[in-house]
C-alpha cells in the first residue's frame, strides 16, 4: 500500500548524528521521513524512534558511495511515499590527517560519498521536487571556509559542496526548487563525545571542564547540538523559510572569523 503525506524528506547519513537529528526534527514536524545509511541496526533503531512519537518513517540501508545507489535511495522514497519533497544530503565521512600520508583513495572515498552521493541523489530526486516545488539542503562544514592542513579532504569537498549548492539554486531558479547549504560548526555527536572523553582524560578533567577548553580553544561560544542543526533545517524547508535560497549558512558558534 502506497502512504502519501503532505511532505516527504530523504535524509542521507541518518542513522547517528547530525543526520538522525534531522530525520527526527521533520518526522515531528510531519513529514514522512526516509532514511540511509549503511547499517540495517542503527537505521531501524532510528526509525523506532520517529515511530514511537507518531512520526512516519521508513529506511534503506545502502552504500552511497555506490554509484546506483542514490538512484536506488530516490526510488525507494517513491515507492514507500509517493513524492520527494525535501532531500537533506548529509551523509559524510572524510578522512584527516597529514595530507602527504592521505592516498588518492582516501581522496576519491571521501568525495565518493558526501560529494557525488549528494550530486547524484540531487540528480535522480530532482524530477520528483521540480513537481513538489521542494527543497534541497546540503550540510557541508566550516572546513570549507576555513581550510586547515589536517583537512584537506574535507575542506576541498564541503568547499566544492558549496559551489554545487550555487550552481543548482540557479538551476532550482528556472524549475522551482530551493536550494541551500548549512556549514555546522563543532557538534556534539558521538564523534565528538568520544574526542571530549580522550580529551579530559589527557587533562584530567571533566568531560564538561574538557567541552569548555575546547570551546575557548577553537574561540567559538559553544560546542552545537544536532537538534540546532536539525532546528534550522526544518525552518529553511518550512513555510517561512522559502526566502533562503542558494544560502551557505554557517552555523558554528562564531568558528568562522572571515567575510
Ligand atoms: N559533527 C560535526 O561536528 C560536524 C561539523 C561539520 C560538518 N559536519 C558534517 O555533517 C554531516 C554529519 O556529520 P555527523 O558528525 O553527524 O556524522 P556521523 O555521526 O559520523 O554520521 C555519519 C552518517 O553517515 C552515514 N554514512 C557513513 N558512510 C556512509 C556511506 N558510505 N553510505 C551511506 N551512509 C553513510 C553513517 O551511517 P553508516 O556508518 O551506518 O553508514 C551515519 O549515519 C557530515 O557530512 C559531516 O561532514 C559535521
């Protein structure tokens, strides 16, 4: 039986994180919720989550680093929903490190998924949003406007996600699609937690004495929450948020000293 609500969402990366923060914002705000990642248990545990609250949700694991697998992705919320009216492409995972021990592999996994997973997801939803008039938002990274020599891979990628993003809010002029970028600064999620833990075990102080140094470290105002991000996500694809367009919105406590 095919389920049609009012708006459905693709979230990418959604399993964990900043992704799964997402996925549970729209859900509670109503959407019919889609999402992917690669592991079958963490997706169904994200999508017990949405259920519990009365939220719609239905998920797909799948490498997006495989190049039929966006495809894949948008047929599937097709199938389940009926429509594409928001993809969130925010699946990601590139590797730091010295760059001259990063490998042209390291370089082509992390463009692989975060970049050409969000060009080839955006190409294979775009027919189903130019007939929703939906919306597009790309989570990228501060990395790409501050780039730093332990993140060449993804400084270059967040970089060329924001050029992407450009690109097709002019495409999403002619067809009627929006089309925006948020750069997150330092969010809270399970990475994050586990260098916090390394952190104010080194220090010998507490994991929130270890959140605060980093913070006056790094000179922002505070580590972000997923929730935030999923905050302004669901904002810019809501009914007062159609005035963002082609928008690259850092969202990072103040990391980004530059015009
Ligand atoms: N956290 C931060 O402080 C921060 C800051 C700036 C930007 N960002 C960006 O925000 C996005 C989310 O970050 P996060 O920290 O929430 O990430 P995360 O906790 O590491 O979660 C990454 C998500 O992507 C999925 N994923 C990884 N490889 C995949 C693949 N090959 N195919 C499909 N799904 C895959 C993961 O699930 P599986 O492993 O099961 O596939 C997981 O759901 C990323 O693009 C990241 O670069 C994060």
């Amino acid at each position: 039986m095919q389920v049609v609500s009012e708006k459905t969402a693709i979230v990418t990366g959604a399993s964990q994180g900043i992704g799964r923060a997402i996925a549970v914002r729209l859900a509670r705000d109503g959407a019919s919720t889609v999402l992917c990642a690669r592991s079958r248990e963490a997706l169904d545990a994200a999508v017990q989550e949405i259920r519990q609250t009365g939220g719609k949700a239905a998920a797909i694991a799948l490498d997006l680093r495989l190049p039929d697998a966006p495809a894949r992705l948008a047929e599937f919320a097709v199938a389940t929903f009926g429509r594409i009216n928001v993809v969130v492409n925010n699946a990601g995972a590139t590797k730091r490190g010295d760059f001259f021990e990063l490998t042209d592999e390291d370089w082509a996994d992390g463009f692989a998924l975060k970049f050409f997973g969000a060009v080839r997801l955006t190409r294979a939803a775009w027919p189903h949003l130019k007939a929703a008039g939906g919306s597009v938002v790309n989570i990228a990274g501060v990395g790409g406007r501050t780039p730093g020599a332990d993140f060449t891979i993804g400084g270059s990628v967040n970089a060329a996600m924001a050029t992407f993003t450009k690109a097709m809010a002019d495409v999403g002029l002619r067809d009627g699609v929006q089309v925006n970028l948020i750069n997150p600064g330092s969010i809270r999620t399970e990475r994050f937690q586990k260098r916090l833990v390394t952190l104010a075990m080194e220090k010998g102080v507490s994991i929130d004495a270890a959140e605060r140094q980093f913070a006056a470290d790094a000179r922002v105002t505070k580590i972000g929450d997923p929730s935030e991000i999923a905050a302004l996500v669901a904002f810019i694809v809501g009914p007062e948020g159609r005035l963002f367009h082609g928008s690259l919105i850092d969202m990072d406590a103040g990391a980004t000293k530059t015009v």
